[in-house]
C-alpha cells in the first residue's frame, strides 16, 4: 500500500480563545477570585533567593497575550508536579451512540497518557485518571443540537453541553476532588479529525460553568480519533489527551496557522499525531519538571562552556539560555532517541527561540534549523519532516548575527553529555 499522504496540522482554537481578559490580567498578576478558592498550587517553578542568577533568564509573560511561554506560569491552571486526579466522563448522543463500550474508549488513552507524563516528568507528576462511570453518558440533547464547533470557547452550545454533563454525574461525582477533568466524547459525534480536529481545551477559565464550588476551568474535550491509516493508532492516538492536557498546565499551542513548522516533531503542543515525542526542556523547566540547577543561565557578556546531558535521561544539567531581551532568548538543549523521542532520527544540540511575547498558535516558539532546505532525515508519516535534522552535531555553530550570539557544538562525550560554547557581546 503507498503511504498515506502528508497531513498538514490544522490548527484549532483551544483555550488560547477562552476567557481573554481574565487571563491576560492573571499574566500579570494573580487568577480571579473564584479560581483562587479552590487552593490549587501555580503550575512551574517558583524563583527562589538563592537561583537569583537564573533571574535574567526567567522571561516574563507579557500583557495581553493569553497564554505565555513566560516564567512562572500564572495561577489557575492545573498543578503540574506532585499528584494530580484527572476525572474521565465518556459521554454520546441520541444522533451519535457511542461506539462500542465505554470503558474501551477509556482504554484508548490510559495508561499509556499515566506512562507518557511520568517519562517525560521524570516521576514528578503522577498523573491518576479516575472514571467512575463505566457506561456512556448520555446527553439530553443530539450532538448537532448544541452547535459545537471547532475550539469555540463557553459559548452557549458549550455551556449546556457541560451543564449537561454536571446534570448527569453530580450526584456521584465531587468536581473539587478533581484536578483536571477529561470529556472522552463518542468518535462519531462530529467530523473525522483527518477533516476537522475539534478536541479543544478550556484552561484557566474563572468565566468557567461551576459544579460544587469550584470552576470547570481546566477541562478538556477528546472528540474523534486522529488515525491516519498508517497502522499507527494502537501506539500513538492517545497523544492528543496529553497535548490538550498540557494546555491546563499552561502551555502553548506551538502550531501555527501553516501547521508545525516553526516547531516540527519536536514538542507534542506542535505535533501530536504520529510517532512519539516529549515536551522541550523549555516546558520541562516551565513546568517544574526541572530545578534550578539543571539551567545554565548564559546572561553575562563573553565566553561561557556548558555542558548538557539528554534531555531523556534523567538528572544532570538539562538546558542553557541565552537573553536577548525580557520577553525572548534561545534554549539549548541535547536530544536523543530515548524516553518519548521515539521520532528522533538526528540526535544532537536542539536551539531554538522563544518569545513570551508571542500568542499561542502564533509562534512562541521557532526552532533553528542546522540544515535547511535539506528534506529533513524522516520519513514516518505526520512528522514535520523539514526539521527532522534540525540538532546540530560538534563542529557546527549557530549564529544570530542582529544580536551577535552563537551557539557552537564543541563536541560530544563518551557519557552521551554535549560540550556547547555560548558568545554574547
């Protein structure tokens, strides 16, 4: 059989369209009062006194822009170190009943979604999915009643749908209990995600439908199966609850409107389809899966040597920054095909720019690529195959000439650790 064609990601509207002021103001200062009651942590790392030489490199999020690559994530979303209740509810309709069991739907992402957060956390988020309804639920009204489309916000169709939902399992259901919260909605409800991706999520959302007490403010809505023909979902359709996922953390679609370019394969807020992938060290470190010690802040002028380990592996120093200004600079770090990098097919020194001044599905994010135009060195399907080549290997430097930086690869050692030499006037 030939290969199935090249799928260009669709971008959809996920919580990047929720609840605009409430969120820029939380960029800036603290989540609104409704949020606050329910006593959950701020996702990411918190500065301590004695990381004050990692401050320049803490870029700060940005007002007016909904959700930043900034440091620290703002209060309201999920908690993203430690243990975390994530409830699943199945739900179907009259126009679409569900296909098969409910607990199989259930299957399709656990626990192969526990597994992948507590690779790519190093066991620091413990990630506990609860589903106490076996059956499907199902809704009061047909699905194409409620005018879902793709990624709107709590609009009024939305808003039902969850009250609906809230209506059905309140009863045995405590929603402060929870987390995160997962609709695993009926593949039939709605149009194939190879035609319109409308898995959405809703975070940090104090505008959010209430169920005892607290917001239904981090949720996300799982809604057709993103299977491509290859023979690849078995392995890899899970990987879009843990993309929609990372969004109740805070994170950023990486996608742009022309698709996965600015990231490639590289971080699954880019590109979930496919083979296997992790976050960016970037993430890791915004999320608190890596301390202090394991960032090489690059802020002072000169020469500086930094030596960085996989970032699969854990322990070690994991990422070097560069500044070049309070909103953007350039993370450095050594990937492998090891932990979730199954697609990995060039390992060596990732480089790349982020800017917290940039919107989500906008292009926080832009990896440098060592070998342009070359065709990339994969060829598995739905992976961004131009910066599959991406790393650069010892004797290869990058260069931002504006802001007179380069990254050199010194060389690589015998423990699988990168030598990186970083110049800045």
């Amino acid at each position: 059989m030939p290969l199935p064609r090249p799928r260009i990601r669709r971008p959809r509207r996920t919580s990047a369209s929720i609840a605009v002021t409430a969120l820029a103001l939380a960029v800036t200062a603290t989540a609104s009062g409704d949020m606050t009651s329910r006593s959950k942590a701020a996702a990411g790392p918190v500065a301590a006194a004695d990381e004050s030489a990692l401050a320049p490199c803490r870029i700060a999020g940005t007002m007016g822009i909904q959700m930043s690559e900034g440091l620290p994530t703002p209060p309201g979303y999920a908690r993203s170190t430690g243990e975390i209740r994530a409830l699943n509810l199945m739900i179907d309709f009259a126009d679409a009943p569900g296909e098969g069991k409910a607990e199989d739907r259930l299957a399709e992402f656990f626990p192969q979604t526990t597994q992948w957060f507590r690779t790519s956390s190093y066991g620091r988020l413990s990630y506990r999915p609860e589903a106490p309804f076996k059956e499907w639920l199902r809704m009061p009204k047909p699905f194409g009643a409620y005018g879902i489309e793709r990624g709107s916000p709590y609009e009024p169709g939305y808003r039902e749908l969850v009250q609906h939902i809230i209506a059905a399992t309140d009863a045995e259901v405590d929603f402060s209990a929870y987390d995160v919260v997962n609709i695993l909605v009926t593949p039939n409800a709605g149009p194939s995600a190879l035609d319109t991706v409308l898995s959405v999520t809703f975070s940090g959302n104090a505008d959010a439908p209430h169920a005892d007490g607290v917001p239904l403010s981090n949720t996300s809505f799982v809604y057709s199966r993103q299977d491509d023909g290859s023979g690849s979902y078995q392995d890899t359709g899970y990987r879009v609850l843990p993309h929609e996922n990372g969004h109740v953390f805070g994170l950023p679609d990486l996608y742009t409107p022309d698709g996965g370019g600015a990231v490639g394969h590289w971080d699954i807020m880019s590109e979930d389809w496919g083979a296997n992938n992790d976050l960016l060290g970037w993430h890791k470190w915004k999320l608190g899966w890596l301390d202090g010690t394991q960032i090489s802040c690059a802020s002072i002028p000169g020469v500086s040597d930094h030596v960085l380990t996989p970032l699969a592996t854990e322990g070690g120093a994991k990422l070097a920054f560069v500044p070049v200004s309070e909103t953007a600079g350039y993370a450095v770090e050594v990937r492998t095909r090891a932990g979730n990098d199954d697609a990995v097919c060039k390992p060596g020194v990732l480089i790349y720019r982020v800017d917290s001044d940039i919107d989500t599905g906008q292009g926080p994010i832009t990896v440098s690529d060592s070998e342009v135009e070359s065709g990339g060195c994969t060829r598995q399907p739905n992976v961004h195959a131009e910066l599959s080549d991406a790393p650069y290997r010892p004797g290869e430097t990058f260069t931002d000439d504006e802001n007179q930086i380069s990254v050199s690869v010194v060389g690589e050692l015998r423990n699988g650790s990168y030598q990186v030499r970083i110049t800045r006037p």
